[in-house]
C-alpha cells in the first residue's frame, strides 16, 4: 500500500479537496448551504478528470463520511479523515480502533490514507500513550497509512512530537496566518519526512468577500489590515481569489492545500489558478491575532 499511495501523491494537483460542506453548512461566505447529491457528484467528477487525488474529511463534518463513501470509488481518492476522542474520562481501551472502524465503514475503505487527532492536545494526557499505542497498531495493521494531527498554531507541535512520529500535520495557512513561517517548524517537519497540508486559504471565505458586505467586526477591529488588502487588490487589478491562492500554492514546503467548494465550476475555476501561477510580490500581512485567524473565536453577531 505505502508504494501505491506514495506514487499518488507524486502527481497531480496539489490541491486536496476539503468536505466541510458535504455535511454541513460551512463557511462565512457560504450562502448555498450544504451540497446536493448531484452537486457533490460532479464535484468528485471534476476532481478525478483534474487528478486530485486526496479528499479530506472528519467524523466532525455531519454525514460527509458516509455521503463520500456512497459515491466515492475506492481507487479513486486517498482519503484523509480526523477523528476526535473526546475527553479523557470520555476515552475506553481500544477507542481509537473503534472510531477508525467506523470511518472505514461508512467511508467504504478498507484502509485510510491517513488519520489525524481533531483535539491533539489530549496527546499529553494520562491517556495520550495509550492513543498512540493504538494508532501504531492500525498502522501496523495496514489499516491507516499514515498518522498525524490536525493544530491550529504550531506551538503544541514542540509537545506532541515528543510523544507521537508525526506523518502528517494540517494547518492553517493564508495570506493573514502564517503562523508557521515564523514557527521554525516547517524545517524541523520536512527534515522528518512530515507531509504539510494547510486549509483556510482564504480563510473561511473572508478573504474572497468584497470590502463592504464585511462584517463590522473586522472592519471596526483591524481596518489597516484589511485596507491593505483590498488596496494591494485594487492597485494591481488583480483578483482576490487568484492572489489568496496563488500566495499559498506558490509555498514549496506545502505537500497539500485543502480547499473547500460548493460547486463544479467553483473548483474548476481553483485548478485554472493552479494551472496560470505567477510571481508576484505579496503584500506583508501577516496577523499574530488569534482573534482573527482563528474563525473560532470571530465574535460575529
């Protein structure tokens, strides 16, 4: 198995097709909700024909799992799934095991590509060895090729590498978070064979939305950041999309980038960038606020 999906991963676009909004209604700038069966078919379609070869989902993301799995092929895709324990009083023996089954069932695989923790800092719990130990068996088992975790800034990576061989690491990276140039971390990753993926690169949508349908909140709590960005957009007549994009495709250290769609069109649109990549002197815009890269914490009333 390692040959063929190593192979996989050498060719083709370097996009990875995000399922947030298989299962859920995702995203600031979503207004279509959650896909269509036909919708979500012609999505894969267009994948396939463009040779993407990961899909990454999560037990997280409502039915995504099982809606990937009722139209998916298994040859087709390499699929990357997070699972989350839970708290440790949640944890019982064999947990880990137990939720891999369940993605492998409902996704109709009979192994995973990869599996990454959603929660990673229950890794330096009482029960972080025994979640370890567990993972070490399905790889051994030629169950999940891969494990890793998925972080929202790259201080936890100094404990859980301690602890945990890391395959494989996603995170977010955009024009705004880049966290972890600043980290030190992508040499240390690289120099231990990680494979990288970053999601957000445009930020849940905010990025691609025009200047005056934001949200006050932003606007009111950063309004030099975002008048550089639109700014930069508008003296250089270039496309917001076409930059956010550009600006994290052209990241060499990147093995991976999660992009989210809610149409065919919409990702056929995303290859065509991938296709017309430039140089391009980026804008400085990198933000340390958490309170604005991490959509978790947007107070958007």
């Amino acid at each position: 198995m390692s040959l063929k999906h190593s192979a996989m991963l050498e060719c083709g676009s370097k996009l990875a097709l995000g399922s947030a909004n298989f299962g859920l209604d995702y995203g600031l700038a979503n207004h279509s909700g959650k896909l269509t069966k036909t919708e979500l078919e012609e999505i894969l379609f267009e994948a396939n024909s463009a040779n993407i070869r990961i899909i990454d989902t999560a037990q997280a993301y409502g039915d995504s799992e099982a809606r990937i799995g009722s139209l998916c092929i298994t040859e087709k895709f390499n699929i990357v799934t997070k699972i989350g324990i839970g708290s440790e009083k949640d944890y019982v023996k064999g947990k880990v095991k137990y939720l891999v089954k369940q993605s492998c069932e409902r996704l109709k695989q009979p192994r995973l590509y990869a599996v990454m923790l959603h929660q990673p800092e229950i890794l330096l719990s009482d029960i972080g060895d025994q979640i370890i130990k567990e993972l070490q068996i399905l790889k051994e088992q030629n169950i999940i090729f891969k494990v890793g975790v998925s972080i929202y800034s790259p201080e936890i990576l100094e404990e859980i590498s301690k602890f945990l061989q890391l395959d494989i690491v996603q995170l977010p990276f955009n024009i705004f978070d880049q966290q972890i140039l600043s980290s030190g971390w992508i040499n240390k990753l690289k120099n231990n064979g990680t494979e990288i993926h970053t999601r957000s690169a445009f930020l849940q949508g905010l990025l691609l939305m025009q200047q005056s349908s934001l949200p006050s909140y932003f606007t009111n709590t950063w309004p030099s950041l975002f008048n550089s960005w639109y700014n930069f957009l508008e003296t250089n007549g270039v496309d917001a999309l076409y930059v956010a994009l550009n600006f994290v495709l052209k990241q060499d250290w990147i093995d991976k980038v999660v992009v989210g769609v809610d149409s065919a069109s919409q990702l056929k649109t995303l290859l065509e960038v991938e296709k017309s990549l430039i140089s391009m002197d980026f804008p400085q815009l990198g933000c340390d606020d958490t309170n604005l890269i991490n959509p978790s914490k947007w107070a958007i009333v």
